[in-house]
DNA sequence: TCTGGGGTCCTAGGACCC
DNA sequence: TCTGGGGTCCTAGGACCC
C-alpha cells in the first residue's frame, strides 16, 4: 500500500477585516484608525473590529466598549457595521478561492479553508500559491489577509496566527514541538477560559504540557472533549475541508440587547413578535422550516436562560414561531424577571419540501401574505412594513438601526 | 474590562416506545 | 404485577468560536 499522501490545507484568514471592509469601499479611510461597533448612544456599544491603525498604537481590541475605545484613541473614525458590505465582500474572495480548488470551506464570515492537495501540480508549491492568493485578494478586493498552511485544518488555523496582518505561515508536524508546544494551553483551538481554569489545577499551561498529559485522565474527566484537545494538542486532527458546510445551516437566530431592562410580559412579547418577524423572514428567504422554537432570556444579572419547544409542524410562519414562543413565555416566565436581553432561535431545520403536506387553508393565506410582506422588504427595506403591534417606540428602535 | 450578536457541538436526564 | 434493556426524541445547559 502507498503511504498516505500529506494534504495541504489553507486557512485563509481577512485582517480587521469588517475595518478593511470600511477602508477598501472608502478611501479616504485608508491608514487612519478606524473602529466599527455598535451605537455607542446605546447601552451596548463595543468594538466589532478595529483597523490596524487603531489597534497597535492605541490598543484597540474587539469587545471593548465604544467609551473605552474613543479614550484611548479620540482620533479614531467610529463607523457603524454594514453587514450587507461583509456578506458581499466574503462571497467575493471565497470566489477567487474557488479559482484555485473546489475543496473551500468558509469557516466564518472572514475565514475560509481551502485544500490545495490536488493542484500542487498544476499551481506550484504552496507558498507561491498562498502568495498569489494573497495578491489576488488584494488587488481585486483591497485587503490584506494571513495565510496559514498545514497538514491539517487544526494546524492552518494555528498557522495563521502566528503572523498579522499580512502573514504567511507555514506549520508543519516537524515544527510542533518547536512552535506549537511552547504556546500558553489557551492558545489553542478549542480551549477557552473555562478549560484554561481546569487544566491550571492539573498544572497543564502550555500546549505542551497537555500534548503530554497522560489521555486517560483527560478522558475521565473531560470525556469527548478531553480526547480531542490532546489530539489537537498534538497537531492530530482528521476533519476534511467540507465546501457543502457552506449551504447546510443548522439554526437562525436573532438576539437583542434591550434599551433598558424590561420587566412586564407585555412589552417583552413586542419583542419576540419583531424577532420571530426577523427569524422567519431569513428562513422564508433560504428557504427553510424550523421545528423547534427557542427562547432566551438574558436577566439584569446577565444570567442566561433558554427554554425550548417543538412545534407539531416545521414553520416559517411568523405568527405560528410567535406562538409557539409565546407559550414557552407563559409556561416559563417569572414575574420579578428584569429582562435585558432577549433571543429567538429556529432549529431542526429542514427544506420547504416537507411542507407539501399542509393544505390547511388558513396557513397558506398566512403564507402567501408574509411572501408578499416579504418581496416589499426585499424591495423596499426591512422598515418597509411593520405589525401594528410593532409600531411602539422599539419599532422607532428597529428602524434606526436598520437605517444606520 | 461591566460585558454584542451570530453560530456550533456535546452531554445528561427524562419521556416514551417496543 | 413487576421487570429488562435498547433506541429515539426532546429539553436545558455548558463550552467554544468569530
């Protein structure tokens, strides 16, 4: 038997990238500190991204508050985030990507892997192709992005931290135990605070310290998870660079930070109606029905609650996930709750097919109205209709951000 | 450092069926 | 009447990532 060839995967990873977003549409932008967040007016203004400009000299980083941020750098031009920008952006780059090889996985909305296995032959060694990705990008996109390059998804990521912005990374087996292993343990894919925690009792800091900690007491203790962080640790990961995880989602979800904290049923339920409105349209727009209903209630002490339910039938009709969360609401509300967030989740999605079986009349007049409903919006704007309950001062509140 | 919003995966326990 | 065990679905919560 032949020895199993080495793949060659990519991560390639965009720079600051909604802030080089912001920078490429507008020029006058270029080489100045640039932070996007959200409205610093509001309650829950933080730094989405920050250009390279901001983040060096001033110490910008994401998730710090717009007050923090204008601090620290009162020179900064503070931008509002145009996600319809990001997503037409990102479709464009994971474009050139697929000039290259049809195995390209987006990862996130600035993230891509891309295995290169198969065209070493035909495009060169994989740096010179990293380099020409790198370029193309560039020059047909205007940014700037880090490459990272590895046997394995695990290794590219890792790869393509080590330099930024603009970076070229290459990460091998070989380099593990020289670049890999001296790294804090939290640097690694898939350990966060809470890990960090546990594996400080266990006197586990470094990647290394895990790669070498004996697996079945990570086993006990953390069962799956404790098995693939010494794997990862290890360098080992054996999942393929899957370019049909760009169609399958698994949920739509919209959260909301409120104005103030809400205490009384009745105004929580505007909420969830405009947020079911929203979930539903963007599952009417894919195409999709969802069959369990979430609801997640974040309290002024910023626990987080969620309660589920499972409707009898796949929807995507607005007012039937209303329902359905009204009756999650009814079973599971307290009174006293002072509520500062609330979030809506379709799950258990599955295609339009499935909904052939419904002849039920009422819910195809519903359905005709909200697709009606819906090509306005696409037409005109989210803002473009609204329930009448809609209409209070948080309608005003959806409008403005919409609008920004 | 007073903390947004979009997701994914895993686990445990209970209900229910055969 | 009491009992076994496997399988599947559902819910709640924890942890992580960008």
């Amino acid at each position: 038997m032949l020895p199993m060839k080495q793949k060659i995967i990519m991560l390639i990873d965009m720079n600051s990238f909604f802030a080089s977003v912001h920078q490429a549409l507008d020029p006058s932008l270029q080489h100045k500190p640039v932070i996007v967040c959200g409205d610093p007016a509001k309650r829950h203004g933080i730094v989405l991204a920050a250009s390279y400009e901001a983040k060096r000299p001033y110490g910008i980083k994401t998730g710090m508050t717009v007050s923090e941020a204008r601090q620290k750098c009162p020179g900064a031009i503070f931008i509002s985030p145009q996600y319809r920008s990001y997503v037409d952006f990102s479709t464009r780059i994971l474009n050139i990507l697929q000039d290259y090889s049809p195995l390209v996985e987006p990862y996130s909305i600035d993230e891509a892997f891309i295995d290169i296995t198969g065209c070493i032959n035909l495009l060169g060694k994989p740096q010179q192709i990293a380099k020409n990705i790198k370029g193309d990008i560039a020059n047909q996109i205007g940014i700037m992005c880090s490459v990272g390059i590895g046997p394995n998804k695990l290794l590219a990521k890792m790869a393509a931290d080590f330099e930024k912005p603009d970076g070229l990374t290459v990460l091998t087996a070989e380099d593990i135990p020289d670049k890999l292993w001296p790294l804090p343990v939290r640097e690694l894919f898939g350990v966060g605070s809470r890990y960090e925690k546990h594996f400080r009792k266990l006197n586990i800091k470094t990647i290394g310290d895990l790669a070498h900690f004996p697996l079945e007491i990570l086993k006990k203790k953390f069962g799956l998870m404790g098995e693939i962080l010494h794997l990862s640790a290890n360098g080992i990961d054996y999942s393929p660079v899957e370019p049909s995880n760009m169609e399958y989602i698994k949920s739509i979800g919209n959260q909301i930070t409120l104005p103030r904290d809400y205490s009384g049923f009745d105004e929580i339920k505007v909420i969830v109606l405009e947020l079911a409105e929203q979930i539903c349209h963007r599952a009417r727009a894919v195409n999709s029905l969802g069959k369990t209903v979430s609801l997640t209630l974040k309290d002024n002490y910023f626990i987080t609650r969620s309660h589920a339910t499972t409707m009898p039938q796949p929807s995507n009709i607005t007012n039937e996930v209303y329902q359905a969360a009204l009756e999650i609401m009814k079973t599971h509300w307290g009174k006293n709750a002072r509520v500062r967030a609330v979030g809506l989740t379709l799950s258990n999605l599955t295609d339009n097919k499935s909904r052939q079986l419904r002849i039920d009349n009422d819910i195809i007049k519903q359905e005709e109205l909200e697709k009606a409903c819906d090509a306005i919006k696409t037409r005109w704007g989210y803002g473009a209709i609204k329930r009448a309950t809609s209409l209070t001062d948080l309608g005003g509140y959806y409008e403005r951000k919409e609008n920004r």
